[in-house]
C-alpha cells in the first residue's frame, strides 16, 4: 500500500511541537543543515525574535515540530 507521511505545520491548528533553549544556536542551526536536517524558517536562517533572542523551526528525524531558541549572542 502507497504511503505518504502525514507532516503538520506550525501554523496548523492543534499542531505538536516542543520549543528548546539550547546554547550556541548559530552552531546548532549549522550542524543540522550539514546534516540534511529540515529547517522550516524561513530562508532557513534564524529569527531575530527580540534583540536577545534567536529561533529557528526545525523538524526532527521523526517528524515532530522543534522550535530552538538562544541567545543572539552565544557568551551569554
């Protein structure tokens, strides 16, 4: 039988998903582009969410919606 993965949006109403404050987010977003990793942001770069603040929206192996958010700048 024919199968085609189910992929929910962000934006999709009741959508899953789990948000991660993770250290050195350049670093991390660059390691999973490496990896054929699915960035969903657009242009796939960060976001500048507030002057402190950067996030990007990635999907893991397993489909499931992961919002990564560190520091703008990876000392603090």
């Amino acid at each position: 039988m024919p199968r085609k993965a189910f992929d929910l949006r962000v934006t999709d109403a009741m959508a899953c998903g789990m948000a991660l404050r993770i250290g050195h987010i350049r670093d991390v977003l660059a390691k999973i582009k490496a990896s054929n990793g699915r960035v969903l942001s657009k242009d796939q770069a960060l976001v500048e969410w507030s002057d402190t603040l950067r996030n990007v929206f990635v999907k893991d192996p397993n489909g499931l919606n992961l919002e990564l958010v560190g520091a703008a700048d990876p000392n603090l």
